[in-house]
C-alpha cells in the first residue's frame, strides 16, 4: 500500500487550480478577442449605414422595385464582413466608395429610368 501523505493531495490540488486557472484565463481571452470582433464589426456597420442612409432620398429603399438592389447592399456588406475582421478598419474606405460608386449608379439609372417616356 502507498503511504498517504497530505503534501500529495496539496501538490494535486494546486496543479488543479494552475490548470483550471490556465483554462479560464485562456477562455477570458477568447471572449475579448470575440467582442472586440463585434464591437469593431458594430462600428463598421454604423459607418455603412451612415453611407448609404445619406442617400435616402435620392433612392428610396422602401420601393419593391430596389428590393434587388438592396438585397445586393446586404450581399455586399455580408461578404466584406465575411473577409479578415483584422484588417476591416484598413479596407472600409475602399468598401464605402465602392458602395457609394454602386448607389451613384443606381440613383442614376433611376432617374433615367423615371424620367423616359412611355
């Protein structure tokens, strides 16, 4: 038989809460990480919406018909978001004149649209 000795038990028990502390330290990480992602992600859609809600009024997205294209503006916005979160801040100035490129376009095309005869 093994003899039983308390400094044992103390070494097991500290080698425990090393480990558990380690796991929970490395979990507190993840969790930051993960929330400055969508913090910065919050922050990035709040400027895209400011892009596109200054053109309002020239391109009403209430109307059926621009239903397609503001499906599109959501595609749009989902893939940048898709693409590496890190370098997202770096790459928004190119985003926002790209999508500010297409809204000229189609207000446009609107109004050429509108203003033809029938």
């Amino acid at each position: 038989m093994i003899p039983y000795e308390p400094e044992d038990e103390i070494q097991i028990v500290e080698k425990w809460k090393k480990i558990r502390d380690k796991f929970e330290k490395d979990n507190m990480n993840e969790a930051i990480k993960e929330v400055n992602r969508i913090e910065a992600k919050d922050r990035l859609l709040v400027r895209f919406l400011n892009v596109v809600h200054s053109r309002k009024d020239d391109l009403p997205f209430t109307d059926d018909i621009l239903q397609s294209g503001f499906s599109s503006l959501r595609e749009l916005w989902s893939s940048f978001c898709d693409q590496d979160a890190s370098t997202a801040d770096e790459r928004f100035p190119a985003f926002a004149n790209e999508i500010e490129q297409k809204l000229e376009l189609a207000i446009t095309t609107r109004k050429e649209t509108l203003s033809q005869p029938y």
